[in-house]
C-alpha cells in the first residue's frame, strides 16, 4: 500500500475544545518535525445525517459534546513504526505536559489503516 494511517474517533465536551486544540497544536508540530507526511485534527459541525450510521450515535455523544476525527499520513506501515517511535520519545509528548486531559480515553477510538485510494489536487 502506498501510504499509511492512524485515524482517531475522539468524542469531547465542547468546552473542553479550546484545550484540546492546544494539545493537538502541539502534537503536530512534533509528528510533522519527526516526519509525518500530513497531520489533521477536525471537528465535528454537522453530525446528524439522515443516512448510514451518524457519528452522534457511533459516539453516543450527549449534547454538550462534538467529535474530533483526526488522522496522521504516512509513507508506509514501517514509515509509521519509525516517526512514532521518534514522537513518543519527544520530551513535548510526555504525559506530565499535559495535566489536564480534554477527553475520555475510554471513549477514545484508535485505528491503523493501508490507503486503498487517495488523490490530493
């Protein structure tokens, strides 16, 4: 497969938005630094659809809360394994930076994925 993904699900508290906009600044910073091919974190706007299964209930979100859905680009599986490494080693990502964490691990969904199709104009 070309390249590689890890993509994340991250239901939040809307007020907690801001804070994890800080984390997530940082965070691409360090994974771009380290190599990372393109790093995105968005959030959700309109989440209701009338088709297919909505992100509001896949999250089971309550009304104060959106969804982050965000994603991280890479060569290939191993470009993956190397830049991550290089990241959880950055003194920028240890946990003791982060005291207050914005979102629910638990609730947290992580994947890793092989690019079927893509095109970038």
């Amino acid at each position: 497969m070309a390249q590689y993904v890890d993509g994340f699900v991250i239901p939040i508290k809307k007020k907690n938005v801001k804070e994890y906009k800080k984390m997530a600044s940082v965070g691409c910073k360090v994974w771009i630094e380290h190599g990372a091919l393109s790093y995105y974190e968005t959030i959700g706007t309109h989440l209701k659809n009338s088709w297919g299964l909505s992100f509001s209930k896949l999250c089971k979100l309550k009304s104060d809360e959106t969804v982050v859905f965000a994603f991280i680009v890479y060569k290939s599986k191993a470009h993956r394994d190397q830049v991550n490494k290089k990241v959880h080693k950055d003194p920028r990502m240890q946990p003791e930076k982060f005291p207050f964490q914005p979102f629910d691990m638990k609730r947290m969904t992580v994947g890793e994925f092989g690019v079927l199709v893509s095109k970038t104009k």
